[in-house]
C-alpha cells in the first residue's frame, strides 16, 4: 500500500507579486528538470515573454504556459547567455487568495517549469513555423 503524505503549500513574493506552489511537486521539477518553482517564477519579470491559453489542460481551472527568460529583469540566474537554457517554459494558474487582513490577494500558482525546447525558444525568438 502506498502512503502519501500531505504536501504543503509554499508561498513566497518577488517585486510584490505572490507565487505559490505545491513543496512535492516543486521537489519532483527539480529531479525531473533541474528546475526550482522559485527559479522559474523569475520569468514573470520578462517582458517580452509568451502567454498562452492552455485550453486542453483547463477543466478544473483555467491554465496557462509562458515561454520566457529567466535572466529578465537583470538577474542572472541561468546559463551563459545565449546557450538557449535561459529560456524556460512554465505552466501556472492564476488565483485568489483570501489574506490573513480580510483582503484578497492574486497569487499565481505555480505548476511546472522546464527548459524550453527548440521549438519554444523558435516561438520566443519570433521564428514561424
């Protein structure tokens, strides 16, 4: 029988915006794709990123995937400049949270983050297919 335990939820504010995540599947990223949620919540901060509308994963909730540089914003985080691993790919879903203030806050969830593939970083370099 297999025992699962519960996770816990992670939050934490860059610049003023709330993420969150789930601690579990934040440690299965990191084995599966050497990235954290903490990391990859840096490409909210580039401005030139993509934004698209995962209708395919959005019955429970509405999801959506950027594609963007996770050295925006002047933080070097990734690998040397124009190896193509900066560019990441992040699913996520928007929320609201109610604040200890009695106040609702936007906080965005995260729910996994990758290194683009050849066919992301194209988009996000403004190739057409």
């Amino acid at each position: 029988m297999i025992m699962s335990t519960p996770s816990k939820d992670i939050s934490f504010i860059i610049d003023g915006i709330l993420f969150e995540y789930d601690e579990e599947k934040n440690r299965i990223n990191i084995q599966k794709h050497g990235l954290s949620f903490e990391t990859a919540a840096r490409v909210f901060f580039d401005y030139d990123r993509l934004e698209l509308y995962d209708e395919i994963h959005s019955t429970d909730e509405d999801r959506y995937n950027t594609i963007g540089d996770l050295n925006a914003g002047g933080m070097v985080i990734g690998s040397a400049p124009g190896s193509g691993t900066e560019i990441i790919f992040v699913v996520y879903t928007e929320r609201q949270r109610h604040m200890t203030n009695g106040k609702e806050s936007d906080v965005i969830r995260l729910i996994s983050a990758r290194v683009a593939n050849s066919f992301e970083r194209g988009l996000y370099y403004g190739k057409r297919y």
